[in-house]
C-alpha cells in the first residue's frame, strides 16, 4: 500500500538529474499517495556552474520536476524543497506533513550508503528507505538552458515580488513561487488578487474565499522555503504594492503577464522607486486536458472546470426523510441550461418531478390555493377557461415586491406538498433516484426534503444573451430578470455538485455523467453496507 507523505532525495549529479526524472517520478508515484516532498542532496551539487549558469540549471530541474509531475505522479502534490537547491541544509529544514517513506532516486553502497543513511537518520529506519534506480543505471546529462532576458535575473535579490489568483493551486502556481524563492534572500512578497481581478476568471463562483487562498499560499511557501519573511497581502488592483512599495528589487512573472513588468517599472520611476529587475516564467504544456474547452497550459481555470460535476460539498444526512428514492434537487437561474441537465439525467435513469409542471396544478380551479389566489388578485384574473390566466396574474406581480412574495407564500407550500406526493408516488413503484427540477428550489426551501442539491450555472452575459434569444426581450429586461434572482454565488453556496452550460453540449454531458456515475457508486455503497448489518 502507498504511504501517504514521501521524501524523494535526489542523489545523482546535477545535470543527470533531469533525464532521469520520467523514470524517478513514476516510481516515486507508487510509493506515495498524497505529498512527494523532492530534496536535493549535497552528493548531488556536482559539477554545478557558477553565478547565472548555476541558476539557471536549478530553475530547469525545479520546473522539469513540476512540469513532468501531474502525468508522472497523478493525484499526488509534489513539492520541491528549496533547501538544498539554496544551500542552506543537508536534509529539509521541515515539511507540513510528517514524512512515512524515504525514496532515493538512485541506489547507494559503501561510503555513500552509509553517509546518505547517517544524514537522513531522523527520516528513515531499515524498513522504509526505497531505492527507485540501480546502483549501475546509466548516467547522461542534460544541457544547461539559460534565456537570455532571464540570464542577468538569475542572482540573489534581498526582496522579490510575485503576484496571481492562487486558487487551485497548480504546477503553474508552484514554479512562480519557486522561481522567486530560489532568487530571494530575505523578503518574500506575494499579492493574491481580490475582487475586481477576478470580475473575468472562469467560474467565478468556484474560487475560494481570499482568506482560504492566502492561507493555502503560505502553507505551500513555508514548506518550500522556511527560510525567508513572506509579507502575503489581498490585492484589488493589478499592480498591487509594486506601486509603492520601495523595498522591492525583482518581480517574477508569467509569459502571458510580462507586459506587467514595463507598465510597473513606468509607475515606479514616476514615484521616484527603484526599477525591478523582471524574470519571466514559461507557461507549462496541461498533459492532463481531456477537452478542447480546457486550456492548453495548466491553469486555475481548467482546474475550477474539472470541479463541475464532482462533490464539491458532502451531503448532510437527513434522517427526517425517507432514504429512498434518493432526492436531488436540481435548480439554477434562467437560461442556465437546467431543463437540459435534467433531460440529459432523465437519460441516465432519473425519474423528473418538474416543479414548474406542478405550479400549473398547484391553482387549478376548485383548489384552496385557486381560492386563495383569485380573493387576494381579483376576479380578472379567471380566463374564459375557468382557470387562472398565469399572463394576466403575472403582469399583477411582475415588478411588485409585495405581491410577489404574497403569491409565493400561497403557491409554493401547495407546489411543495404536491412535489413530495410525487416523491412518495416513486418510492412506492421503487424508484431509485428522483430528480426535483426546481428554478426556486432554495427560495422555496424544498431543499429540505432533498438529500443533495445540484445547481446549474452560467455567465451573467450568456444569461442575458440566451434570454434575449429565447424569450425576444430586451437586453434591459433580460438583465432585470438575471438580476432579479439569487445569485449564483448563493447557489454554490448550498450546492453539494455544480453543472456549467457555458460549453459545448458535450462537455455538460460528461459533466452530467460525472454527477451521476459518483452518485451511483455512492447508492451502492450504502446499500451493499446496509444489507450487511
């Protein structure tokens, strides 16, 4: 069984390093489940050039490590441990997680085996210390790259800068911080945007709070260098404190960001601050993209879109309420492509309880609610069918408060009553799973007889643009009806697996089908666990 935390130490020189790293990687992966730790060893510190060139080599170790790690070591989180690139230790100065197995990249005897076992003492015992590589596997070197905008970056600065988003944090996130930590004596600044940075990420709605992404920023930091004062501040505008900070020397940067770096020396020399010296960092190949509406570079963006259709919050139990059929309350805001999850959940399996379908019977003539709709509306709003004409009851609550929330409170608890009959309709004919298609699911608060919620969300803009298409309104009145509603926020908030139809129709499918191949293992589960009690 794989260890959960593992310290890889490389061995070999240097410049072997990086050709062997496809093979050290992959072996490492069967060894550890959750963090592979990778320290350099002084045995390794071979060979290493001087000045700019011996930087230069680090960075192309350190990226190739977390370039080639996502495909190699799936599921796990690399972290490479700056100190023996620094030189400030022999073994890791410390690590968040306790280290349960030590792997060597290559094997070791004699002299070397007894000085690799003395300075890991307090990390390995005779049982757990794993060699990946032969003692005798062959040795090649890698050549040493060095751009040459990067090469007079590549020295200690007393203080350098980096600055991003920082949610999901990636392979991406990880060299930024490493590139600047490598170059960084002493202060570490890093800036994590905030509000109006983020006003056009993808899926604005699965970022995490500001509080959650620094802290997660510092933790990572810590555990790849301990060694520095980081100064982890929110930021709202781009520049953040490169606009006024003097104590800065040097800003590293991303290669679709670096036109940043003219535009922040512009403003410091017009506030009499010190240039910064720039390092740009290349954008790394995602060899995990599995759509075309993913990004070919790994990316936040592609990791928030792998979340739509995942439990992204555990289901509360619910032992108010019957275990079967299992409920799923299934809402979003107009146009959001809810009626296409639902059909496209009906194929799977789902039986559908339409709540807008039960709104129609919910004042049906003869009904209490009927009854109660037309004394408090008024006879005009009967049809020449006898029953209520929902365009004319409309026009009497649309853009009336009041009125709205006093129809909503005769309606809904009827529509309710009648979704969980439904319900009970499906449990007798032994339904498995019941779908409550419901635009006001958590208005109505018909989420507390639903065992997961599952929300759809799309773009404000797509929003507009779809009810504008669909219904011929304004852009004006399809804004209202946008606005008008809970936000998506407020939906994600309550939501154990979010759906987005912003994409293609067969990206929402393997979303769709995400959601209900998890739901599914999970109903098995609990059965099989039931019936062995």
């Amino acid at each position: 069984m794989a260890s959960v935390t593992g310290l890889l130490i490389l061995t070999q020189p240097v410049r072997s390093i990086i050709p062997n790293l496809p093979q050290v990687l992959e072996k490492a992966s069967k060894y550890v489940s959750r963090t592979l730790y990778v320290h350099l060893d002084p045995m390794a510190q071979t060979a290493v050039p001087k000045g700019s060139q011996g930087f230069a080599l680090y960075s192309h170790i350190i990226t190739s490590i977390y370039a080639k790690s996502p495909r190699l070591c799936q599921g796990t989180d690399v972290r490479v441990l700056l100190a023996g690139f620094k030189g400030l230790s022999d073994v890791p100065l410390r690590t968040s997680s306790p280290i349960d197995k030590v792997l060597f990249d290559q094997e070791r005897v004699g002299n070397d085996l007894i000085t690799l076992e003395e300075r890991y003492k307090s990390f390995i015992t005779s049982r757990d210390k794993i060699f990946l590589l032969d003692h005798d596997h062959p040795v090649c070197e890698a050549d040493i790259i060095e751009d040459a905008f990067n090469a007079s970056a590549n020295q200690l600065y007393s203080s350098v800068v980096i600055g991003g988003t920082f949610d999901c944090i990636h392979e991406g996130h990880k060299i930024l911080l490493s590139e600047g930590l490598l170059r960084c004596k002493d202060r570490f600044t890093i800036g994590v945007s905030e509000g109006p940075l983020l006003k056009n990420k993808t899926l604005t709605e699965l970022i995490v709070p500001i509080e959650c992404r620094i802290n997660n920023v510092r933790e990572l930091a810590m555990d790849i260098d301990p060694s520095v004062e980081y100064n982890i501040v929110p930021i709202s505008e781009p520049m953040g404190p490169t606009r006024w900070d003097p104590d800065m020397d040097m800003i590293v940067v991303s290669e679709e960001t670096k036109k940043g770096i003219e535009l922040i020396n512009k403003a410091r020399k017009e506030a009499g601050l010190k240039i910064l010296d720039g390092y740009i960092i290349g954008l790394v190949e995602d060899e995990l993209k599995t759509s075309d509406e993913e990004e070919e570079k790994i990316s936040a963006s592609s990791q928030r879109m792998r979340l739509l259709g995942t439990v992204l919050k555990l289901p509360v139990s619910k032992p108010d309420i019957e275990s079967s059929p299992y409920v799923i309350g299934l809402t979003g805001g107009s146009a959001s492509g809810k009626s296409s999850v639902a059909k496209r959940l009906a194929n799977l399996g789902a039986v559908i309880v339409d709540c807008d379908k039960l709104g129609h019977q919910a004042y049906k003539k003869g009904t209490n609610c009927f009854k109660q709709v037309v004394e408090t509306f008024g006879e005009d709003i009967i049809g020449s069918d006898g029953e209520i004409d929902r365009k004319c009851l409309g026009s009497k609550v649309f853009g009336n408060k009041d009125g709205l929330k006093e129809l909503n409170q005769m309606v809904w608890p009827e529509i309710g009553r009648l979704a969980r009959q439904a319900i009970d309709a499906e449990r007798r004919k032994g339904t498995k799973v019941v779908v409550l298609d419901a635009a006001v699911l958590l208005e109505a608060a018909w989420d507390s007889f639903c065992h997961q919620v599952w929300i759809c969300i799309i773009r404000r803009a797509e929003a507009v643009k779809r009810i504008m298409e669909r219904d011929g309104k304004s852009e004006a009145d399809a804004e209202q009806r946008v606005d008008s509603q809970l936000s998506n926020v407020a939906r994600v908030k309550a939501a154990n697996v979010v759906f987005c139809t912003q994409w293609s129709g067969e990206y929402t499918q393997q979303q769709v089908e995400r959601a209900w191949n998890t739901l599914n293992c999970y109903l098995q589960q609990r059965d099989e666990h039931k019936s062995q009690l």
